[in-house]
C-alpha cells in the first residue's frame, strides 16, 4: 500500500498535543476507534516502547503490537508493527502552525512481506487507503479535540 497521509489542525499548543499523542493508556479514552491498550514495556514513552492495541477497523476489532522505533521529542515519533504478511509503518508529527496552535501530521504504510500479501494489495489497495484515511482523519479528530480541551 502507498503510504496515506492525513493533517489535522489543533487550537492547542504542541506540548498539549505531544501529551495526548504519546498517552497510550489513555488513548482508548481519546481516538474513538481505540478499544484497548496494553503497555508492554515499562518507562516513560521513546524509542523501544511497545503496546498492544485493539482497534476497530473496516467494521472488526483487530490487535497489533507496535513499537516506537523513532522519537524526536516534541516533533514526530515512528511505530512499526507486523501484521499477517505485512509490515506497517506511521509516523506522527507535531508542528507549530504559523498562525498559532499545532498541525497534526499522520502518515500510515504498510509494506508486503509476503507474495500473496503483495497480490492482494495490489488489488484492495485503492479500498484500503481510502478506510485507512478514513480512519486516519477520525483519530486526528479526536486528538485535536482532546488538546484543545486540555485533556
């Protein structure tokens, strides 16, 4: 799958936003298609951190265990998981919007490992970058909203 790429403005500073986007036990409680995370590394959040998350996608929960490979802090993090015969990358960027508050930056991936994991992207992708944009802007949403409330 090419990589999808959604923004999302937030009234909030980005130290706000960093604190919602990098609080994975409380993410359930923001991103609406969350429906649980398990923290599996102890320690606060940076490269080597790992959870599993349970998400709603295209109608059926699903669980992947992620891991932050890559922290700027206050900027961008990147998360890689391994799903059946695909690797998934995306990154998140935080950035100080010119005319106040911060610009949300999400860009999702997932990469093939597999022959029939390559044939059937090739013919689903164009559905699924569209549910993974979907999905996408529904959670930037909701973090915009959590920042911008304080929460």
């Amino acid at each position: 799958m090419r990589d999808v790429e959604v923004r999302r403005h937030a009234a909030a500073p980005v130290e706000r936003v960093w604190a919602v986007v990098t609080d994975l036990e409380g993410s359930p409680r923001v991103v609406s298609g969350i429906e649980s995370v398990e923290v599996l590394t102890p320690g606060p959040f940076g490269v080597g951190t790992r959870w599993r998350e349970t998400r709603r996608m295209m109608g059926r929960s699903a669980t992947e265990e992620m891991t932050v490979t890559a922290v700027e802090p206050q900027r961008a993090y990147t998360v890689e998981a391994d799903g059946p015969g695909v690797r998934y990358v995306s990154t998140l960027r935080v950035e100080p919007s010119p005319g106040g508050g911060t610009d949300v930056v999400m860009t999702f991936g997932g990469r093939p490992t597999t022959t029939l994991a390559r044939v059937l992207g090739a013919v689903t992708g164009p559905i699924g970058r569209r549910a993974v944009s979907s999905a996408l802007s529904r959670d930037l949403a909701d973090i915009a909203a959590a920042a911008e409330r304080g929460s």
